[in-house]
C-alpha cells in the first residue's frame, strides 16, 4: 500500500518534473504511461488475484488450490483494462482539461480501498468482501469504468479562484473530511462519490 501511495504522488508531480527537465513530450508521456501500467494495472491486478484466490478457496465452492488459482487470475482483467485505457488516453484530444472513462489511478484507489476494508473487516464488511461474486462485480464495473465514454471531471485547476473550480475544490473538501473521519476505508467510497458525481454532471448537461 505504502508503494502504490508513493506512485500515486509521483504521478501527480511526475508532469512538473518533466516540463522543468524539459523532456521530449512525447518521450515522457509514453513513459508515464508505462510507469502507470505497473504501478495502477499490475499492482492492482495482484491485489484483486488474492482476493478472488482467497474467496474461492474459502467458499463452499469445491475448487482445488490450483483451479482456484487459475480462475483468480481473471483479477488481471484489471490490468489488461488499464493498459487499454492508458493507450485510449494517449491517443485521444478530447482529454486535455477532463478525462473519459475512470483514470486508472482512481481506479486503482478504489482497489486499494477495498483491500483495506476487507484486511481489516471494517465495519463487518469482511463477509461481503469475502465472495467471488463481489470481488467479481468490482471487477468488471471497474473494467467498464475504465474505457467507457463517460465525462469525469479533473482536478487541473484552471485558476487559484473558486468561481472556477467549485467542483475540484468541493470535492477536495468532502475527501479531506471522509478521511478524517473513515480513515483508508474511505477510499472506496471517495471514488464511488467522483464517479456518481461525473455522472450526474454528465446527465445535468444533457
């Protein structure tokens, strides 16, 4: 966890770095984007191989170590997901001030979030957390999310004023105060919160 938290900040500075190094811009972006398909695809990946491994193996489900593991590895429909979603973003124009489709590091918070949850059953949840069926749902919401055409919203600023980012700024605000009060387990639900809100302001504007 303590890894991912540290790509999550280089990934936030990494652009900076690069324009003060002043790197070739297509050279550095190729690169993140590589450097993401480790850090939010594999990663993750793993993360929801482990879970799926140990809901199957528990279960009532008659599988063996070795076909338990097998079917697990379909958490890395994750990754294969993310790395179609990075090469979207590369290629795509419209994705300059917003994105289409849930970032990978979003993505990859929600993952993360879920794993806290069920390592440490907060809020008795571990049960839930603990059926292929869920861990199968994330999965596949989270694949969709990915590369679907649905307007999300940024945190590019585009001035230091509130006029012009309520939303970020709000946002912002609303993750800040679930983290104090839910700690990590808050992250799933700050994701969930962005996606539900990408949404309705998609749906507002149509």
């Amino acid at each position: 966890m303590l890894c991912t938290l540290i790509s999550l900040v280089a990934d936030f500075f990494d652009g900076m770095a690069a324009r003060a190094l002043k790197t070739p811009q297509g050279v550095g972006k190729e690169l993140d984007s590589l450097a993401d398909v480790v850090s939010f695809g594999v990663v993750p990946g793993f993360i929801l191989k482990f879970m799926l491994f140990n809901s199957l193996i528990s279960g009532n489900y008659h599988l063996s170590d070795t076909m338990a593991s097998m079917v697990s590895n379909a958490g890395f429909l994750f990754t294969l997901f993310a790395a179609l979603r990075l090469a979207k973003f590369n290629v795509d124009t419209r994705q300059s001030d917003s994105f289409v489709g849930l970032a990978t590091p979003a993505a990859t918070i929600f993952v993360v979030g879920v794993y806290v949850v069920f390592d440490r059953n907060s809020f008795g949840l571990f049960d839930l957390l603990h059926t292929p069926y869920f861990v199968f749902g994330i999965l596949a919401s989270l694949c969709y999310l990915m590369i679907a055409e649905i307007p999300m919203f940024s945190f590019k600023l585009k001035s230091k004023g509130w006029n012009d980012n309520k939303l970020p700024y709000s946002f912002i605000g609303l993750a800040v105060i679930l983290l104090i009060l839910l700690k990590f387990a808050a992250l799933p639900l700050i994701i969930f919160i962005y996606v539900l809100v990408s949404i309705t302001q998609k749906l507002i504007k149509t």
